[in-house]
C-alpha cells in the first residue's frame, strides 16, 4: 500500500504518465505536462497561454513519501526579512549541536571510554548511551530541517477571477477628554477661548471626570450636565494602527477534459493539491509535520508578469471540489466526471510591510 502511495504521489510517475515519456515542447515550457491544464500548454502552447499561473511546491525533506525533488527555498524565506520560523528552525538546530558539542569539551565520550576499559560491563553501553542522548535530542528538537521543491510544477492558466487584497487592521483609541485638553493646552490651539470660559470647561471636566465613579446617591452628575446643556465630552478618538492582516487568493477553475489524457491530468492535479495541503502524520503518531508550502507565479510568457504584484509563499487552507456545477453529475464510461469545479484558498505565511512592496509584493 506504501509503494502504492509513494508511486502515486512521486512528482515523476503521476498515474502512468512520466516526465520521459511527454511529447517535445516547443516554444514553451510549464512544469510537467502530468500537471498541467489545458494539456496544450505543457506541449505546444499558443499565445493565449502566456498568461498562465505556475505554483512551485515545498515539501519536507524528512517525509516518509518517496517525493522527488531539488533543494530550494520558498520565497518567504528569502528578501528583506525572512519570516521568524524559518530563523527559529536553525536556531534550534543550532542549539542541538551546540549541546552534542558541549559533552564533547565535557569528555563524555572520554569518560565513558575510561569507564568501559576499566569495566567491560559498561563498555557495549557506551555507544547506546550516546544513542540515547541523540535520539532525545532529536526527538525533542526533530521534525522539519529544510525543504525541497517537489521537482515537477502545477501549470494552470489564469482563471477569469483573479483579485488581490491588502487589508491593515486598526482599532479605536479613545484618549479621552483629559488628554484632548492638555494636548490644545501644550499647542496653544485654545487661543479663541476666553479665560472664562476655558476654566468653567476645565472645571466641569475635572467634577465629570470625578464622578465617573459608580453613582452617589442616585445621581450621576456627567448624565446631568449632558443632559441639561446638551454638550457631551469629547472622547479624542484616534486610530491605532494593530496589524497587517495575512493576505489570501482564491482562485476557481472549471476543469471539463477533452482527451484521455487531459482526463489524466485534471485527476493528477486535484490529488497533487489535496496531498500537499494536508499535514503528515508522524510514525509516532504524537505529532502532525506542516503541510507543504507553496510559491504562486503569475506568468507572462517565460518571465513573471511585472505589472502584477508577486504573492509570497503560501498554505492552501481550502480546496472545495465541486463535480455538479453544471447541476447534473456526468461521468466518462470509466467513471471520471466530465466537467469539474475547484476553489482553491491560499494565504501568505508572512505579513507584508514596506520593504517587502518595494521588492514588488
């Protein structure tokens, strides 16, 4: 079953179709002609096809899959400023070898030599010793040490819905009345105020800042003055900035096959997608391994499309496969249906900020 599952999620045998076995290319070159749609752009592509979207996938190199692949980083590993986990995940690896280093200078080894030539008893457990610290160490610290890029890439062409959206979160900061009044103080922006008046606002300021206590005696004396005056106080609301939202891209593609082997390669795209956004069960079973990351191309014949923002690497979050968007389920004689519909959700990993715009994202 193993073998079953390596074979069909290998980026070089893709259901029976290999990368060996694909018709010349000419002109153009996309990915794998197993993962590509329409099938005529991984093998004579027109001029319609230079607008097409290539996604690049990076996957962890520990995987118990038999995945072939070249090593390479994502895009959000790369630029101005790499994101935080990337740096933490040497960090970490630094720090296993830093304590392997530390009992080397200790003379653990050499201890454990003497103790083994003095005492045989302890010599055949000198090496499982070591082991054990290794395989705690690794235990404690394992999981995902670098990535490769899954050797064969999705080509698609762009889909007519294609938007981009930059959100930045606030939220409100109330200053208050109090600060409102030191700040027109400190500025000198009270000028047309008479003295008078000044002092009896300051005044009623300072007893409705005072009785913003729970009420004495059934009365409120803020309620009372708003209400009979008609003036409430001014709560100096400003906008704090707090965040930049993570941006995300829907993409929706009608997949409708009109050769066997476009058939082929609608079925090897949905599963190729589906297997890499889900996460990977260790053999331990105690721990789950990050699902692959992906890097999104919008293309432009051979180069990416400058007029368009670059989109930083991803998680595909969703992946809604829809086989009755025409209303009527239909399949092929061997059960494939005829006309397919998938939403695919990504978001970035990295918020975005200044330099990263300048850098064209």
């Amino acid at each position: 079953m193993t073998t079953q599952l390596n074979d069909r999620f290998n980026s070089q045998t893709l259901r029976g179709t290999t990368v060996a076995s694909e018709p010349a290319k000419t002109g153009h070159q996309y990915g794998s002609q197993g993962l590509t749609y329409p099938i005529d752009m991984g093998i004579d592509a027109t001029t319609e096809m230079d607008n097409h979207i290539i996604f690049d996938i990076y996957f962890d190199d520990s995987s118990s899959f038999q995945l072939s692949g070249v090593s390479g980083e994502p895009r959000a590993w790369k630029g101005h400023s790499a994101i935080i986990g990337n740096d933490l995940t040497g960090a970490i690896g630094n720090a296993a070898d830093t304590v392997a280093e530390g009992a080397e200078a200790a003379g653990v080894n050499n201890a454990l030599s003497s103790i083994g030539a003095q005492a045989g008893v302890y010599a055949d457990k000198q090496n499982a010793v070591m082991q054990s610290i290794g395989n705690f160490t690794n235990g404690a610290t394992g999981g995902a040490q670098s990535l490769k890029r899954l050797t064969s890439q999705i080509a698609l062409a762009v889909p007519n819905t294609f938007t981009s959206t930059s959100q930045i979160n606030y939220q409100e900061a109330k200053m208050g009345a109090v600060a409102g009044l030191v700040a027109r103080l400190g500025n000198g922006n009270m000028a047309s105020e008479s003295i008078g008046e000044l002092v009896g606002q300051g005044a009623r300021l300072a007893m409705e800042t005072a009785s913003a206590l729970p009420d004495a005696f059934g009365m409120n004396l803020q309620n009372i003055m708003e209400v009979t005056t008609r003036r409430v106080q001014n709560p100096h609301i400003e906008q704090r900035f707090e965040s930049v939202s993570f941006r995300q891209y829907t993409f929706t593609y009608e997949f409708a096959a009109r050769t066997r082997q476009e058939q082929e390669a609608i079925d090897n795209i949905i599963r190729t997608f589906r297997f890499h956004m889900h996460p990977e069960l260790i053999p331990s079973g105690l721990y789950f391994d990050y699902p692959s990351l992906f890097d999104i191309s919008i293309m432009f014949g051979q180069e990416e499309n400058r007029y368009i923002n670059k989109i930083s690497t991803c998680y595909l979050t969703n992946f809604t496969t829809n086989y009755t968007s025409t209303g009527v389920f239909a399949t092929t004689r061997d059960g494939m249906p005829t006309e397919v519909q998938c939403t695919m959700q990504f978001q970035e990993i990295e918020p975005m900020h200044k330099h990263r715009i300048a850098e064209g994202y």
